[in-house]
C-alpha cells in the first residue's frame, strides 16, 4: 500500500525549516504546522501575522477522523465601541487595475491565528507550547531574508504595509526592501517572547491582549478588550466531495473550491485543449482579491494538518512595542456573507483540504491567493487524484484562472489550451511572466511533496 511520507511544504524557507525541525524532534503534524504558522508571522508578514486569522484541517490516521477549525477574524464590537471616523482608503495596484481597499482602524476584526495555534497544539500537539514558539522566536532575533516574490507582494501592497512602524520595516531608509534582502522586525523578537511565556492565552487575555486592546482605544477603533476575552476557535462541519475515487474533505469556502471540484469532470487522459476548457468552465463565479499563505504538514504517524492564514492587507496599525500589524478584514466587503454582528465570523476563502480513499490519506493541501484558491487548488488535486500525475508536477505546471468571461493563463500554457479557450468563447489574457496572481499551493501526497514555486515556497520530505 502506497502511504503519504512524512513531509512538509511552505510558502519560505524558514517557514518550512521550522516544520521540519519540529517534526524531527518527535513533533506530530499538528506541532510542526503550528510551529510553521508562527514562523510564517515573521518570514511573511507581507501575506500573514498574528493579528490575522484562519482555518485549519487536521486528519487523524488512527481514527480516520476530520476536524476543522475556525479561527479566522471575527466582528468587534462586543463592548460597545464603534468607529465613526473616515475610513482609510488606499489602493492596491492588481497589475494595470486600481483596486480601492478600505484599512485603518475601522478595518481591524478581531485576530484568530494564536487561538488557533493554541487550540491545534492542544488538541493534537504532542510537544509542549513553548517549543513550538521557538523557531519563529528564533527567527525574529536573527531576521530573515524576504524571497523576490515576496519583494513583489510588498512593492504592490506597499500603500498599506508602509504606514506608521511599517515604513522602516518595509522601506528602511525610504527604499522598499529588495528580493534577497534582510527583513528586520525587532518589536515581533518581545511579541514572541511575550507568547513563549504566557502561552497563547496571553494574546487575548494577557500582556500582548492589553497592549493591543489599548492600541484600539487610543485610534477609536471598535475592537475592545471584550472582544479578545470572548474570543474562541470554532469547529466547523466537514464537507466531503468525490473525485476521481477519492473522497475530499475541507470546508464550504465563499468560492466554492470543493463544489466545483466535486462537479469537475475527471480528467484522466485528457488533452490540453480539452483540459483547459473543461477547467474553465467550471470556474465560473465572482473574482475576489486578497493574499493569504498556508503550511501542509504530515508527520510519520502519517497524520496531517494544513493551516491557512491571512493578514488581508494590514490595516497600517502596529501594536507599539511588539510590532504586530493588525488586520484589515473588516474593509474586505467579498469576505461579508451577512451583516456584521459583534462576535460573529466573516466569510473565506480558504480551503484547506486531505484527499482520502480505502487505503487512507492521498494527500494535503492548501492554498494561498484569494479567489485564486479555488482555480490553483481545483487543477493541483485533479491533476493528483484524475489525471495520476506527482505532487511536483501538478503543483509546478501552467495554470489558468477564469474571471467572468476572461480566462488569465500563465506565459508556458499549452498553445492548444490557449486555442480552444478562444474557440469556446473565452477572452484570454495570456501573462508575460509567471505570477503569485495564479494562487500558491502546498502539498504533501503519495508521491512527494511541493512547496509553490509562485511564491518561492520549499518543500521536504523526511
């Protein structure tokens, strides 16, 4: 019986070396993606941070069970407070299309990615909460280097992630980071020591909690000390589609990646002109901006656990002293599926996701990039699962992602898949370069693992 090795995928290097490093110490799935989630808040705090939130799957090989966590941002307001002011209003340059995005305090919901940590390590942790703060606490004392791609993220979010504290992080001496340059966060290194001491609690109930809640008060925004105090990690009912004898497990996302999967006709033999087509129309639905990044661990045990977070834009908030950027979810409208009620949940997008069969786990994964993560999730796992090709090659290859009657296609897109989108009615735009635009995903399967190189994401297997 063919069995997923224990490995993992990440959107940086360090991200991924805490993984590993916690994994080789005994660490179960769990352990080492909440290890690499809180490494990820210091190596790509252009996508993520502790002020953001998310969602976690975590597969339990001796029991076959699923459970789903919830701890993404929620609506403030509990204790009364409201924010009248004008809102911030920047915007973000998504290649040639302005995009208005509304930040500041006004956007801050309340953060979810150290509940959720804390709760997965509790849950399903093995090592102690301590340990698993180590390499991010590490990682903030000796900096890191920022990937091109992430130069890229920064260069079109800098109108956000340059305010305030932001502008010598990002822009240290009025010049924005480079590719290959070192990013240097100081506040994080007594953020982090604040957490290796108090445990995830004290972020909402603690030193961190009070500093923050203080932040809040003094730029009249709506997120309050009650707000943090009643915060808790949700589970979330599984939904499960069938895909070319596999049954896949993850959430009901705002896009609907498992339904159109579930929908999308196997592919198994299939030419490019057909491929493309086919995918392509089964992408139909609203096109929704946003950047997120994601960790997909298995460990020897042969459990797994992918996380998925997200700082939205960053609201150009910092908490003083710690250098945590708030988040921006509130002026993200796509991520309202209600009306906001204090205490309740904005909608996602994300997805994160195990493929099983008779014989147990196929594969882990998830996505990065918004709307994307429906289009880059749906190819990566029906080339896994349908089309029976390795974990390299389906997260590595062409993709396309379908906006409307558009349909973007990266540079190396099979000419006749181009062709027949034409011929089928479609608009293509075909990019000059390959993009973070086209989504990122991690994978952990039978066949090997890969970390997005979109993103320069990293992969290992143990």
């Amino acid at each position: 019986m063919s069995t997923v090795p224990a490995g993992a995928a990440a959107h940086h290097p360090d991200t991924l070396a805490a993984a590993v490093e916690v994994l080789s110490d005994g660490g179960t799935a769990a352990d080492a993606a909440v290890a690499a989630t809180l490494a990820s808040c210091v190596a790509e705090t252009t996508m993520t941070g502790l002020a953001g939130g998310g969602h976690a799957i975590h597969f339990d090989a001796a029991r076959g069970a699923v459970d789903l966590l919830d701890f993404f941002v929620a609506v403030p307001g509990l204790d009364g407070r409201r924010h009248d002011g004008d809102p911030v209003v920047v915007d973000m340059l998504f290649e040639d299309e302005a995009v208005p995005y509304i930040i500041g305090p006004a956007s801050v919901g309340v953060p979810g990615v150290v509940a959720g940590c804390g709760a997965l390590s509790e849950r399903f942790g093995r090592l102690p909460w301590a340990r698993l703060v180590e390499p991010a606490l590490r990682l903030a004392r000796n900096d890191c280097v920022l990937p091109p791609t992430h130069a890229r993220v920064l260069e079109m979010l800098a109108p956000a992630l340059t305010l305030s504290d932001g502008a010598d992080i990002y822009a240290p001496g009025g010049r924005l980071l480079q590719g290959g340059e070192l990013l240097r966060q100081p506040g994080l290194v007594a953020a982090f020591e604040v957490l290796h001491e108090e445990g995830a609690a004290g972020f909402y109930t603690g030193t961190l909690g009070a500093a923050l809640a203080a932040l809040m008060a003094e730029q009249d925004g709506p997120l309050g000390a009650a707000d943090l105090q009643a915060y808790r990690v949700v589970d979330t009912p599984a939904h499960r589609v069938d895909h070319a004898g596999a049954t896949v497990i993850g959430r009901r996302d705002l896009a609907g990646a498992l339904e159109t999967l579930g929908g999308l006709t196997d592919l198994h033999g299939a030419d490019d002109a057909t491929r493309a087509v086919t995918i392509a129309r089964a992408l139909h639905g609203p096109d929704r901006h946003g950047d997120t990044t994601n960790v997909t661990v298995v460990d020897r045990d042969g459990n797994a656990c992918v996380v998925t977070t997200s700082l939205g834009l960053g609201s150009g908030d910092w908490v003083p002293g710690f250098g945590i950027h708030l988040n921006s979810m509130l002026g993200e409208r796509d991520l309202r599926s209600g009306p906001l009620v204090p205490g309740g949940r904005l909608g996602s997008m994300m997805c994160p996701t195990v493929a099983v069969n008779g014989d147990g786990l196929v594969a882990a994964a998830g996505a990065a990039g918004g709307s994307r993560i429906r289009s880059a999730l749906v190819q990566v796992l029906s080339g896994l699962l349908a089309e029976g090709v390795d974990a390299t090659t389906a997260v590595t290859r062409p993709r396309l992602h379908r906006d409307g009657p558009l349909v973007h296609v990266e540079p190396d897109y099979p000419p006749a898949g181009v062709e027949a989108l034409r011929a089928a009615g479609f608009v293509t735009r075909v990019w000059r370069t390959r993009h973070h635009f086209f989504g990122g995903v991690g994978v952990v399967a039978r066949s090997g693992a890969c970390g997005e190189p979109r993103r320069d994401g990293a992969a290992a297997v143990l």
